[in-house]
C-alpha cells in the first residue's frame, strides 16, 4: 500500500488502473488540489464541497462508491487542547483524509502503513480511525492533571478567583470535545455497516471499526467523569471561599470583642469620680487598675474562643 502525502494526478490515475489500495493524507489542501483529487478518484460533489468548507459537525455521509467522514481528534497544548477536524474519503480502492491543522497522529502512521499489503483493507481505515480515537487519551491525561492542581491550589492556598475562571474554561473545552465524541460514536455506530460494504473493500476476520465505537464510548464517559469532577470543582472552590470568610469573620469578631472590653475598661477609669480622682494616683494603682484591667479580660476573653474553636463544649 502506497501513503501519499501530495496530489498527483498521474500517480492516482496510476493506482486507481492498477486497482492498489493507497492513502492520500492531505495537510493543507488548498481548492485546486481538491478538484484535482475529485475529478481524478470521481468523489460524490457534494462530499468535495463539504470538504471545501471545514467547521462541520461529526458525520458519516453515505454516498454510491464512497463514504465521507468527518472525525474529530485532539492535542494537547499547554493549559488546553485543540480539535483537529479531518475529513476522510474511504472507498474500497483508497483512503482521502483532509485537515487543516498539524496532526501528528496521522504524521506517525505514515511510516508504519507505507508498504504494508497483506493486510485487510478495512484494518487500514480501522488503523486511521483508531490513531485518531487513541489521541484523545493523552488529551484526557493533561485534563486531568489540570483538574488535580486546580484542586490543590484551591484546598492548599487561598482560594483565587482565577482558579474559578480556569475551571470554567476547562469545564466549557471538556464539554465541547465530549459533545464531538459523542456525536461521532453515534455517527460511527449508524455508518459502520456502510464503510464494511463498500464496494471493493476487502474485510477481515475482526471487527475493527466496533473497537473504535467501543473505545469513543470510554473516551466518551471519562470525559462525562471529568465535566462531573469539574462540577463538583467549582462547589469546592465556593466552599473554601466560605471557610475562609467565616475564619475572617470570625478573627475580626475576636477583634471587635477585645476593643469593646478595652473601651469599657478605659471609659470607667476615665470617669471623673472623686474615689478615682484621689485613690488611683500611684505607678503600681495605674499598673493594677490600669493596665491588669485591660490584660486580664483580653487573656479570658482569647481563652474563651480558643476553649470554643476546640469544641470543648
């Protein structure tokens, strides 16, 4: 089997004479190039148009001698991922994936599919599809990490109100890439009889493509696990904000009761009753009545919240 990586017209009017199964992967196709590889393989117009315009949603288009895919994989970037949208031409005489972004997956698979023939044609689609499913876990990986530092910077430090708006984001790009796995399980599931029966495609013993409905189907309820662990995230961080406000509440109550028990000390003694006036006229009078006025409530006062913050009754 031949892997193509540019559009030649006389080497895929060759492979197509000689019947050989080949893959075209296309990086950045421009227009010309599409309508070159239409005419030349004969792909259904409204397939090529749809492959024109990119930013469609997960689908499986059967049309007479071809099937059109539109599969969505994943990368990972530092604090996010991106969606790749490829689109796939499978017939039973070759493989047309289209994409608009780098994807390493299918850059990788290039080397391991050039020249592999004994193979079951419909193990090379699986092979293609399931690279691009497999891509998804390291995605799943990172978002994970994410979720497990958001969690310790929220429980360890003070809660921040970028943690909150990280979170979110993080929620918002879970749920999109989850609504895509699932559409295109769904999709996957419904057209999978339709890319076995194409005309010409050999088939194996196994049955490739339900392994990659299977697998969409995990990916799928790791990433309803993550959006559920986000969710209950977002409470936590609520929470601890809560925590750390009744503490602050409860330290400026401490506060406020220390300074009224300090200002009804020194408003009596600044009280000009004539007992005061003639008895309090000594260092050791103003260090008794004075300042053992102030220190003694304040020490029973702080015994008192921390007897309480230990609960001892």
């Amino acid at each position: 089997m031949e892997v193509l990586t540019s559009v030649a017209a006389d080497r895929l009017a060759e492979l197509r004479r000689r019947d050989e199964f080949f893959w075209l992967d296309l990086a950045t196709a421009s227009t010309a190039e599409l309508d070159v590889v239409g005419d030349v393989l004969g792909l259904h117009a409204l397939a090529l148009e749809d492959t024109k315009e990119f930013g469609q949603r997960p689908k499986v288009d059967v049309y007479e001698e071809s099937v059109l895919v539109v599969f969505f994989t994943a990368a990972a970037r530092p604090g996010s991922f991106d969606m790749i949208e490829v689109h796939m031409h499978l017939s039973g005489g070759y493989i047309v994936t289209a994409r608009h972004d780098e994807c390493l997956a299918l850059d990788d698979l290039h080397e391991e599919l050039r020249g592999i023939d004994e193979h079951p044609e419909d193990e090379i689609v699986y092979r293609v599809l399931d690279v691009l499913t497999d891509a998804y876990y390291p995605v799943i990986d990172a978002a994970e990490e994410q979720v497990d530092a958001l969690e310790a910077e929220i429980l360890t430090r003070r809660p921040r109100r970028a943690q909150l708006e990280a979170t979110y984001r993080l929620r918002q790009d879970v749920h999109a890439m989850q609504r895509r796995v699932l559409a295109q399980r769904d999709q996957l599931l419904g057209g999978e009889q339709a890319i076995l029966h194409l005309p010409g495609l050999t088939r194996g013993s196994r049955m490739y493509l339900r392994d990659v409905v299977d697998h969409l189907a995990q990916i799928g309820g790791e990433l309803t696990r993550q959006n559920d662990d986000l969710q209950a995230l977002t409470g936590t961080y609520f929470n601890a904000s809560a925590t750390r406000l009744t503490e602050l509440a409860t330290r400026l109550t401490l506060i406020t009761v220390a300074f009224l028990v300090w200002t009804l000390v020194t408003s009596f003694f600044g009280q000009n009753f004539a007992w005061l006036v003639r008895s309090v006229d000594t260092q050791r009078d103003f260090l008794v009545w004075g300042v053992g006025g102030l220190v003694v409530p304040t020490v029973l006062i702080g015994a008192l919240f921390w007897i309480k913050r230990h609960d001892w009754f």
